[in-house]
C-alpha cells in the first residue's frame, strides 16, 4: 500500500512537472523515441521492458492537455488552412473514421479499432507538440543535423551489440541483425535511421558543396553506414545499393560534375571503401552463418524465402529456431486474397486491429495467429495496411504524400534553395517509408514516427514562413 501511494505521489509529480514545463517533456518525448534499448531491456525485468515500450505514448499524452491549453489561448497556425499539419489531421480523420465503419461492417469491438490505429493518432499528436512547442527552433538546419548525429550515436551501440554477439557469446535470436539494432528495438529501424542520415549528408554536400558535419563527406558517410555494416544483413545491402541508385538518378547532373573534378587518389579512396564494405559483408555472413553469397543474393533462393508459406509447428519454431510466420510477400498476397473476397473488404478491410496482438486489451485480433496458416499476415507495414485499412487506406496514405509535396512545391517560389533541400529530404522519407513498409512495420515505431512528425512540424514552419503568415 506504502509502494503504491508512493508511486502514485511520483507520477502526480511527474505529470505535474511535464503541464508546467511543456519543452522539458517534450525533449523527454524524442530521449524515448530515439533510446528505446529494446536490445538491453531484454536482459532485464519484462515489465520494464513494455514500459519503455509505451513510455513515448504516456508522455505525448500527458503532454497533450498544455497543448490544448496553448492552442486556445493564442494562434499558433497549426490549423491553418491548407497547411502541411491540417492535411495530416484530414488524413487521420478519414482513415480513422473509416476504420471505425471497418470496425461495424466486421463485428469487431471499436476499442480494437482505436486500438489498431493509435500510431496515426500518435503521429498527428508528436508533430503538433513539435510545432507548438518549437524544439530545435523548427529550423530546416537544425532537423537535419539532428538525424545525423542520431546516425552517429548509432556506433557506439552496434560495435557493443557486435562484440557481445561474436566474442562474448550473446544470442537472442538465429539471426545476428536481430541483435545488432542501435538504441533501438529493432533493426529495421536502425536501417531506415541511418539510411535517413545518409542521405541527408550526401544530399546536402551536393546542395551546398560542403560537409554537413565535420570536414570530410568520405568519413562521415562511411561512420554512418558502420552500423549497417556490422549488423550483417543482406536486406540492408541490398537496400543500400537501391538507395544509391537513387540519389545518384535524382543528382545525376551534379555527381557527373563532382566525379570530373576528383583526382585519381580521390577515386582510389571511393574504390577501396566499397571494396571494403563489400568485403567486410562478405566475411561477416561467412563468419556469422557460413554462407555462400552468390546463392544468398540468388533471385530464386530470395523469391523463395519471401515467399515461403507460414508454419503450424510450435516443435519446428522450438527446437529448430525457425520463424513459423510466412515471408514477407507471402503476407502481402495473403492480405490481398484476404479481402478481395468480398467488395466492401476489399475497400474498407478487415478492421484496425484485428490482425495484431494485443496484451492491453487482453483480446487479440480475429486473424491474429502465433502458429498457423495465418501467422505473419501483418507483419509488414504493406500487409498491415491493406489487410486492415483495405485499398482505401493505401489511397489516402498516397494522398497525403502529395499533399505534402504540393506543401513543398508551394515554397519554390519564394525560395528555392529551401525547396528543394526539402524535396530532398521528403524524397529520401518516402522512398524509405516505401521500401521498408514491405520489410516491417515501420509506421508503428517511435523513432520513425518521431522522424515523420518532425519533418512535417518543420515543413509546417517553413510553409508558414515562405507564405508570410509567420515571421
């Protein structure tokens, strides 16, 4: 009884301090987003753990009162017609209040619906304290230099990560990039994160012709991509040579004037860092997994593993440590056939929630299962969406992605420079959110859900600004 009343004085105090000091709770706010140590957590206390876990969640909450209070008080422009944040809050009413019918139309509870899309409310509220609150001074700079020092941070945490999982024996899982995660608790996220901070130091040294932190873009490029490196995963390779590809097509005027001017040590240099980063990946899955990398990265063997059915055999998953959900494609078809079998599924799909588990509710989905024909349906954000949200949910999130680029195209006019650092910028955001809605869920993690609401705070200020409602 003591304990309790004690706790329950701390949280009033907490809670009180956070009203107070709004900016203060916001900082805690992206310190939670950003170090989830979902790796190091699973060491200690599972209760801890799944705090952690929804600790964003609590203190956006709590942070939503002083927010309200803010926006009544005084005109923050936050609403402000045809804004960036206006359109995000439109995107989430439509595909909230469709979900909801979703919801009516399968029988399902409207708990497991709101449930199911707590991570679009999540995104609208982050990106509200972010403006209203103005950490980093919303200024374009301040964003981007932000994410690639969080590249940065990223090292010292794999080269921990890799040490305990080659030299000290550590292991969680079968596979060694499910260890190898950063502050965060998953790789997926560490991969988008630094692929985000890539580009965002490649596209600025081609705007601005220098450096966005230090002295050299060679070295900075190659520190942020060591964490890849060391968490050996061929889906982050394979990734990085997209993304490449990318950003030389979209600067290709620019990088065939750089690449003129470099001299042949300057070539050399290019030449044996991809060397060594090819190498240094071949003798990770040598040394990891005993791999052959030209059957690995063989289009069949890929398609078959992407493709392959779920299993039904707890034995198989405990004995032989094989993951009983199906391939990531396989999840997608699954979705598909999953709703095409009625119209009004196929439009509206099967309800928010009703493919994901759910430990608060203590009632999981109606085509959630651990084992089974359906384990893994959902499992990426693709499959995850269409399944639940149907082919509406695809449309509407299509149409907030040029809802904020006519934002972004509206700023050309009144400067193009910023313009188009931040075409740049939502380029590299989209592709990623693309390329990555097709391996995880990435759109139910906080730390991409902190970079999706602070891009879309600060397009906010810069619009206002460019627009001169704002000075």
């Amino acid at each position: 009884m003591v304990i309790q009343l004690l706790i329950l004085i701390l949280l009033v105090l907490v809670v009180s301090f956070l009203f107070v000091s709004p900016k203060t709770g916001t900082w805690i706010l992206i310190f939670s987003c950003i170090f989830q140590t979902g790796y190091f957590l699973r060491w200690t206390i599972i209760e801890l753990s799944r705090f952690w876990a929804w600790l964003p969640f609590l203190v956006a909450g709590i942070l939503l009162l002083p927010l309200i209070m803010k926006e009544a008080l005084q005109d923050n422009f936050l609403l402000h017609k045809r804004t960036p944040v206006q359109r995000l809050f439109l995107f989430v009413f439509i595909l909230s209040s469709a979900g909801i019918i979703s919801c009516l139309v399968n029988g399902i509870s409207i708990a497991t619906g709101i449930f199911g899309l707590r991570y679009y409310f999540i995104i609208v509220l982050m990106t509200s304290i972010f403006f209203d609150f103005k950490v980093l001074n919303l200024n374009f700079d301040n964003y981007l230099r932000f994410f690639v020092w969080v590249g940065i941070i990223q090292i010292p945490f794999t080269v921990l990560q890799r040490v305990l999982f080659s030299y000290a024996g550590v292991t969680l899982n079968v596979d060694s990039s499910d260890l190898i995660c950063g502050t965060y608790s998953a790789y997926s996220t560490l991969a988008f994160m630094q692929f985000l901070a890539l580009g965002i130091v490649i596209c600025y040294w081609f705007r601005f012709e220098r450096p966005i932190l230090g002295k050299s873009v060679m070295l900075l490029n190659t520190l942020l991509f060591t964490p890849l490196l060391l968490s050996n995963s061929r889906a982050s390779f394979l990734f990085f040579v997209i993304f490449l590809c990318l950003l030389a097509v979209r600067h290709i005027k620019k990088l065939m004037r750089r690449m003129a001017s470099y001299t042949i040590p300057s070539i050399l240099m290019l030449i044996i860092m991809f060397s060594g980063i090819v190498f240094g990946f071949g003798h990770l899955q040598k040394q990891d997994y005993n791999r052959d990398l030209k059957n690995e990265y063989a289009f069949d063997h890929m398609l078959e593993y992407i493709s392959r059915p779920s299993s039904d055999s707890f034995e198989q998953f405990y004995f032989k440590n094989k993951d009983p959900r199906m391939g990531r494609l396989a999840a997608i078809i699954t979705s598909y056939e999953l709703i095409t079998q009625d119209i009004l599924k196929a439009f509206l799909g099967l309800g928010p929630g009703n493919t994901q588990k759910s430990d608060v509710l203590k009632q999981n989905g109606q085509y959630y299962q651990s084992f089974g024909v359906l384990s893994g349906l959902g499992r990426n954000q693709l499959s995850l969406t269409l399944s639940e949200l149907g082919l509406l949910g695809l449309l509407l999130f299509i149409l907030l992605f040029f809802w904020l680029l006519n934002c972004i195209n509206s700023i050309k006019k009144f400067n193009i420079l910023k313009h188009e650092i931040l075409l740049d910028v939502y380029i590299i955001i989209v592709f990623l959110i693309f390329i990555f809605s097709i391996y995880s869920r990435i759109l139910t993690d906080y730390a991409i859900i902190l970079c999706v609401s602070f891009f879309i705070a600060t397009l906010q200020h810069e619009y206002l600004v460019a627009n001169k409602i704002i000075d």
